[in-house]
C-alpha cells in the first residue's frame, strides 16, 4: 500500500465516522415524535451499517489486491533471485576457468623463463671459460714477447756498454800509443 493510498483510505474512514456522527447529532436534536425518532435512528443506524459493509468489502477488495500484488510481487523477486543466482554461478564458474588457465598459463611461462635462463646461464659460463682460456694464453705470449723484448734491449744495452766500453779502450790505446810514440820520440832524440 502506497503513502497516498493510506491518506485517502484515513480520510475514507473519518468522513464515515464523522457523516455517522452527524448523523446521530442532527436525529437527537431534531424535535420529532418518539416513533418518527426510532425509525430514523433505525434507518440511520442501517444506512450506517450498509456504509460500513461496503467499506469494509472496499477494504477487502483492497487488501486482497494488495495482498496479490504482494504475492506476485514476491514471486517475481524470487524468479529474479534464482535467475540471477544461475548466472552468478555460471559467471563465477566462468571466471574460475579462466583463473585456472590463467595460472596455467603462467606457470608454463615461468617453466620457459627458468629453462631459458638455466641454458643462458651454461652458454655464458662456456663462453667465460674459453674467454678465460684466450686471455690465458694471450697474457702468456704477451709475457713471453716482453720477456723476449726486455732480453734485446738487455742485449742492446750490454752491446752499446760493450762499444763504449771498446770505444774508451781503443781511445785509451790510442792515448797511450801517442805518449808512448812521444816517449819514444823523446828518447829518440836524446839518442
């Protein structure tokens, strides 16, 4: 029953309860003889009774509707309830699925990444060994030429020390030879 339905029903009802008292107010002031004041009040009360019966069927009408509209109405909201409580479930079941697949999904995917860095991982640490191996071998034949070189530049060395040292003995001989040619000049002269 609607707010409005409810105002119009009290208003119904207190024009009732205020045409009867009005009614029995106008019968008992209105100077009549006493059997004319019986049979109105008897026609009154009557006509009173008949308004009150035909209002309350009017309620039983109303109530019976309402009470159907009620019925319906909750018939409907339970079709509507189990409907969408089939779907829900479907959709729920729905997005299990794809969950599980989802997660499927992932886990093969993590199974490649993992496969795929453990092979990268043995490729990297193969090439950092024969990286490792070609840097040996390379420092050795470095070290080997640098051993070599420093030998030529020792032997250079000693061979320059040794022209030097030639050089200061050829001047040395050189130097005595013209003393002793001088001394000899000398002695010559006095002989």
């Amino acid at each position: 029953m609607s707010r409005h339905e409810g105002s119009f029903s009290s208003f119904l009802l207190g024009a009732v309860v205020g045409g009867v008292t009005a009614s029995a107010a106008a019968l008992l002031f209105a100077p009549k003889s006493g059997d004319e004041l019986r049979q109105d009040i008897q026609k009154r009360a009557h006509d009173a009774k008949e308004t009150a019966l035909d209002y309350a069927d009017l309620a039983v009408e109303k109530g019976s509707a309402l009470y159907d509209q009620a019925l319906d109405s909750a018939e409907d909201i339970r079709v509507n309830l189990k409907e969408h409580g089939k779907e829900f479930k479907k959709d729920a079941e729905v997005a299990k699925e794809k969950a599980g697949a989802a997660l499927d999904a992932a886990k093969e995917e993590a199974k490649d990444v993992k496969d795929h860095a453990e092979t990268s991982f043995e490729v990297a640490k193969e090439e950092a060994k024969d990286a490792a191996k070609d840097i040996k071998g390379t420092a050795e034949a470095e070290v080997q030429e640098a051993k070599a070189d420093a030998k030529r530049e020792e032997a250079k060395h000693s061979v320059k020390n040794a022209g030097d040292k030639a050089k200061d003995a050829a001047k040395d001989v050189k130097d005595a030879a013209k003393e002793t040619g001088k001394a000899v000049e000398k002695e010559a002269k006095k002989h």
